[in-house]
C-alpha cells in the first residue's frame, strides 16, 4: 500500500485551492476548470520543489514553502489565462 507524506498531500490540497479560486474569480468556460486545477497543483509543488533547494524561506508550514510555492502557482495560472488554455 502506498503512502504519501503529509506534506505532498498539502501540497496538492493548497495547489488545488489555488487553482479552483483562480477559475471562480478569473474562469470563463466551464471546460477550463479540470486546466487551472491541474495547472495549480503542478505549479505550486513545482515552486515546492524550487523552495526546497533555497536556504532560507520566510514563510513555512511545516515543510511546505509556502512563499515560493504560492507565487509559483500564481504565475502559473496567469500564464494559463494568458495563453488561454
């Protein structure tokens, strides 16, 4: 049986909240919503992964970055909207 660590399922729990707020404030097309979603999680547990090799991280829940996980995730979602997907 495989278990995840607390903190990856946080990861993806803030990244998903981040995406679905992102489409009920900015989302047009019902359609989209499965693209901000997925492009939320990956962004935001790719700045996880970007503030994981920075020795100093001002703000930190637990082992989550949250600082350069949350703007990873909002540029993300801005370059989805931008280009539209």
């Amino acid at each position: 049986m495989a278990m995840f660590s607390p903190a990856f399922v946080l990861c993806l729990l803030l990244g998903s909240l981040y995406g679905l707020a992102f489409f009920f404030l900015f989302g047009r097309k019902e359609g989209r919503i499965i693209a901000y979603w997925v492009v939320g999680m990956a962004a935001f547990l790719a700045g996880q992964l970007a503030g994981a090799y920075h020795p100093f991280s001002p703000l930190m829940l637990g082992e989550i970055h949250l600082l350069e996980a949350s703007i990873a995730s909002a540029l993300g979602l801005l370059v989805a909207y931008w280009r539209k997907v």
